[in-house]
C-alpha cells in the first residue's frame, strides 16, 4: 500500500456508508429492468482509504486530515462497491497516480469472480470521465459514479459532463472545508490568481465573487477607503454549490451532509445529484433518507 500514513475515522466511515447503502438500493432496483448498470470511482487508489502524498501548498491547505482520526487499515470505495450484492454490471475504477494503480490491480486478485467486470483506468479522472460521457451511448446504461477527491481535483466542466449524460447518479464529496474555503481569504486582495482560478474552475462560474464577498467601507489614515472582504459562512458556501448543482442534474439531495473530523472542524461536503428525468424522483428519496440518517 502507497505512503506510510493513513486517514479515517468517523467521517470517512460515514460517507462510506451512506455510498454503500445507495449501491445496494441503486443495483436492486436496476436488476428489475434491461439496463446495464456501472460503478464508477474516479479517485479509486488502492481500494483502502490512505493519504496520498500532498505538496507543500495542499498540505497547508488540508492539516485537517492528519489528526487523531486515524485508523490502521479500512476498506476505501472500490473494494465496498465490489461486496455490494446485486452485481453492478461493470466497475469502472479511475487511477492517476502510477504507483496507486498498480497496487489497484489487487482487487482482481480478490475477487475473482468479478474480475472479468472490473475495468482499471491509470488517466486523469477529468479527462477520462469527460471522455467517457460525451462518446458513450447512454440510451441502454446507467451508472453511478463517487467522485471522491482528496481536494479540489474536480473541475465543473466534468460535472456538467456527468449531468448531460442524463443517466448518471453522482455522490460527490466536495471539498467545503478543506479547500474551497481555505481559499476563500478575508480580503479578496489577498487571494492568488491561482487560488481564483481553482475557484473559478471548481464552481464553473466566476460569481463566487459577488456572493461570497461584499464591499466595505473603513476609515484609514488617509480617508475612507472601500475594501471587498468576506461575507460567506460554510452554509452560504453550500447552498452556493448545491444550487450550482441544481441547474444542470434532474434532480438533487437537498440535504447534503456535512462531515466533520474529530476537532468538529468542517472537511466535505457530501453531495448527492441524480441526472435521468424519469428515475431522479425515486433517486433522490431514496438519497436524501441515506443521508438524514
């Protein structure tokens, strides 16, 4: 298994759960009707929860995750979705990192009534999952995907790409405290254009500006002067991308769950959206129980 230290907890444990939950609900269901049905993890790794190396600039953005919630060993995604009864028809599991996706070939290793199922992906989760979206037939397949990033990897030209399919259920773990709002300065000055352009590219839109910052106006030694500082709280940013979500899917969870780590300090977002018009109704109920419990 890559890197020596690895991360859980309470939080990893409850987005896990709520996912596996929807995978049992979603594939018994789906093998009442003549679809072909996949899982799809983008951020699949190993198959076991771990921390990946990060550099210099994510680890001042997520020191979070190294804390007390630590746990020796845990399944991750992959291998859940992989003990889910139904089936799924195909596993798509999505690597980048060359290490990681050897060690994912593991999983063929372990279930090997499955192995003929499962498909190994060693590309950027964008691109391929961009790819995969708009050149894929989806009148006769459904799947879902976990978008599971470790920060804000995902950019919303993918996620309008999930959406367009119209045949997709996402679970995204979006990265609210962790990322987006470390980014998000007190002083709107003080934001690199990088950051601005992650910011840009994880919402799609420039218009975090407007709603998360507000002009103000102090008395300096030279007069009043305007400043444009922060007006947004962890709420104001969730419904901002919740609503985001909202204008592209069939339907979405509004009762996204916040998961927090063991110092109560906010780390994701875990959303839910369904894209098929006719199946989102039954989706999103079935979701939005997963989550309130």
């Amino acid at each position: 298994m890559v890197g020596e230290q690895q991360f859980g907890g309470n939080w990893t444990e409850e987005k896990l759960i709520r996912v596996k939950k929807y995978l049992s609900a979603y594939a018994t269901i789906m093998n009442k009707y003549p679809f072909k049905f996949a899982y799809i993890d983008a951020f699949a790794g190993t198959g076991y929860r771990e921390l990946e190396k990060i550099d210099q600039m994510e680890t001042c953005l997520y020191p979070d995750l190294v804390d007390e919630d630590i746990e020796n060993y845990a399944d991750g995604s992959a291998r859940i979705a992989l003990q889910v009864e139904p089936e799924f028809t195909k596993y798509i599991f999505i690597e980048k990192t060359k290490g990681r996706f050897e060690e994912l070939k593991i999983l063929k290793e372990e279930f090997p009534d499955k192995a003929h199922k499962i498909m190994l992906i060693n590309e950027d989760a964008n691109t391929y999952i961009t790819n995969l979206c708009k050149n894929s037939n989806w009148k006769y397949h459904r799947a879902v995907m976990f978008l599971d990033p470790f920060g804000m990897q995902v950019i919303w030209d993918t996620i309008k790409a999930i959406a367009e399919t119209k045949a997709i259920d996402l679970w995204y773990l979006f990265p609210l405290g962790v990322g987006v709002n470390r980014l998000l300065k007190r002083d709107i000055k003080e934001i690199p254009e990088s950051w601005a352009k992650k910011l840009d590219d994880i919402f799609g839109t420039p218009d975090w500006r407007d709603v998360f910052y507000r002009i103000e106006k102090v008395k300096t030694l030279y007069g009043e002067e305007e400043t444009v500082i922060k007006d947004a709280d962890f709420k104001k940013i969730s419904d901002f991308f919740v609503n985001r979500l909202e204008t592209i899917f069939a339907g979405i969870a509004e009762n996204p769950r916040l998961l927090r780590n063991s110092k109560n300090n906010p780390l994701y977002l875990l959303c839910f959206a369904s894209g098929n018009p006719k199946g989102s109704k039954t989706a999103i109920k079935i979701a939005q129980d997963i989550l309130r419990k």
